[in-house]
C-alpha cells in the first residue's frame, strides 16, 4: 500500500481548534440524522470548528474527492454521511456512531492542525496533484503497456455501448493502441466485480459523480457517449501526446492486478454466503476488506427435503391428504 504524504503551510485562527469536516447529500436521510448526533456530541467543546460541505455541489463533490484522496480512500464509493476528523475519518451511518465521534474529538482534544483533513481543506486542489504526480507515478512504470491506453466501460444493455464495442472490435488499431474492455453486466460474477472495483476507481479519480454509460477513459481525460468518429479522432490525438504518466494509466496500473484477486475471492464467498463489506469506520486502510467469516445460509425448502433432523415433505403431504379424507368421510 502507498500512503500519501502531504505538507503545506496552514493559517488556523488557533492552534489548539479541532476541524470537523462533515459531507453531505440534501436527499440523504442517514446525513440528517447523523447530523443531529454530530450537534449533540460537540457541545461543550468550545474549540470545535464545524464544516458542512455539500456534495450536491460541483465544488463541493470536487472537495470531497480532495478529501479521500489525502485519507487513501480512492477505492471507495463516493458514500455520504462522511466525518473527518485529524487523520481519521468515518463514513456512512451506524449505530454507536456517535461514540465514535465522542472518541475522535477526544483523541485530538489538542488540535488538529497539520493533520490531513487541515490540508485537504485550506489547499485545494493540492491533494489530487500531488497524489498523481509524486505518489504513483512508479507503479505505472513497470505496469501496463508502453502505448496508447484506452480504457472503455460499457453495460450489455446499452445500445451505444454495444456500438462502441462492435466498433473497437472491427478496427485495426496498431499495434501501439490498446483497448482495455470492462463490462459492467457481463453476467460473470468475477468479471462483474473486477469491472465494477475498477469503475469506481476511475471515478473517483477522475472526480466523476454519475455514471452514465459508455464510459472511455484515456490519459486524463474522460468522456461519456458515443459516436462513430469519436474513437478515430481520439486515437490520433493521443498518439501523438504522450500518456504514459497520465491519470488513467496511474489508475489501472496502481489497482488492476489487486482488484483481479480481490474480484475472484469475493465471487467465490458470494456463492451460498452473506458477506459483509467492512469496516465502517477506518484510519489510513486503502485496501478494499471482506469479513471471510461468514455463514452459509441454506436455502429453506432445501434444508426441510434434506435434513435428516427433518420429518420429508413428502410424508407431511401424504398425512395431510389422509387427515382431509377421513373428515369427509365422518362428516
């Protein structure tokens, strides 16, 4: 795992204040209430300097991605409520949630100037270059190939995206143009998962909200749609600006080989399991983390044919149809 280290120089009216950086969605029901609780646990605490960020907002959804790229949480979904505090941060809502705030606020009762969350806020936009420029840059040069990268996803469903795919297909790129192809809906649980992982990461890399598709991702740049001269015109742009060291590259060749074993696992424990995706609330985790733990949940009419602590099915239809018959008969 690669962490970030950031510096900069923070103005702060004291020293001695505690920052709570709080992101929210106005359509969101578990930000409302965790808002209130937020309310009530900083009471009391006269150094409390509290910011509410919408990501409803263009600037604020671009602040956001500031925010998890300084926590190393680029692998995420973009999920709200989110609370930073210090190096720490909490995201979604659970119960207790509270307490965890309680125990954040104390940990940093003597500030939290120079932490990450400081600096994410009062220099923005820093966070998201540095993090390209200076943090990942060696992974992508001894990964992926040396050419034209063009990353590409799409949905079965979709008539563009099956356009764009056909079109890709039928073409002679050269041999130094690279399609790399990632269908959201393949109908193949790892294939589904791997795409989808690395889906959002070139979101929230990208500082992209939606997803609409097809999506084609290539050197920093992004686009959504298609049309036939699209790809054309895009190949001879690219190939002859370089992007090697580009946003898109950094992105798949930092998460692809992981993303591939954490896909094939997840497949395999999704088979008759329940999976817990965990943990709610983390420190500096960039790893995406399933609970291995897990119960198998047998499916009911299989467990009462089955079990032999059962009485068969068959037995309790066949003593049900005598009961009926011998009513009938004494009425």
């Amino acid at each position: 795992m690669l962490a970030l280290t950031i510096t900069a120089n923070i103005s702060s009216a004291s020293n001695n204040s505690i920052n709570i950086y709080f992101f929210k969605s106005d359509t969101c029901s578990p930000c409302n209430i965790t808002e209130k609780i937020l309310y009530e646990k900083i009471q009391g605490y006269p150094d409390i300097d509290l910011h509410f960020i919408s990501i409803d907002s263009k600037e604020g959804y671009s602040q956001y991605q500031d925010f998890r790229i300084a926590y190393n949480m680029i692998t995420e979904a973009s999920s709200v409520p989110a609370i930073f505090i210090g190096n720490d941060y909490i995201v979604g809502y659970k119960d207790g949630i509270g307490n965890d705030i309680d125990e954040l606020i104390k940990k940093y009762q003597n500030g939290t100037s120079g932490t990450k969350g400081d600096i994410a806020f009062n220099t923005p936009g820093l966070i998201t270059t540095q993090w390209f420029s200076e943090n990942y840059l060696k992974d992508v040069a001894v990964q992926g190939n040396t050419g034209l990268n063009i990353y590409v996803f799409y949905t079965s469903f979709c008539g563009p995206c099956v356009d764009l795919v056909n079109h890709i297909n039928s073409e002679k790129w050269g041999e130094n143009v690279h399609f790399y192809l990632f269908n959201i809906s393949s109908g193949n649980e790892t294939d589904e998962v791997y795409a989808d992982c690395m889906n959002t990461a070139f979101l929230n890399a990208f500082g992209i909200k939606e997803r609409v598709y097809p999506q084609i991702f290539v050197g920093d740049d992004f686009y959504k749609g298609y049309e036939p001269s699209m790809l054309e015109k895009m190949v001879e742009y690219y190939s002859s600006n370089s992007t090697q060291n580009s946003r898109s590259n950094v992105v798949f060749g930092r998460y692809s080989d992981e993303f591939k074993s954490y896909a094939k696992t997840r497949a395999l424990l999704e088979t008759g399991t329940n999976i817990t995706v965990k943990p709610t609330h983390k420190n500096d985790q960039n790893e995406p983390f399933i609970d291995t733990n897990v119960k198998t949940t047998p499916n009911t009419m299989g467990s009462l044919l089955t079990s032999s602590k059962s009485i068969p099915l068959w037995i309790l239809m066949m003593l049900s149809i005598v009961y009926l018959l011998y009513k009938r008969i004494r009425t």
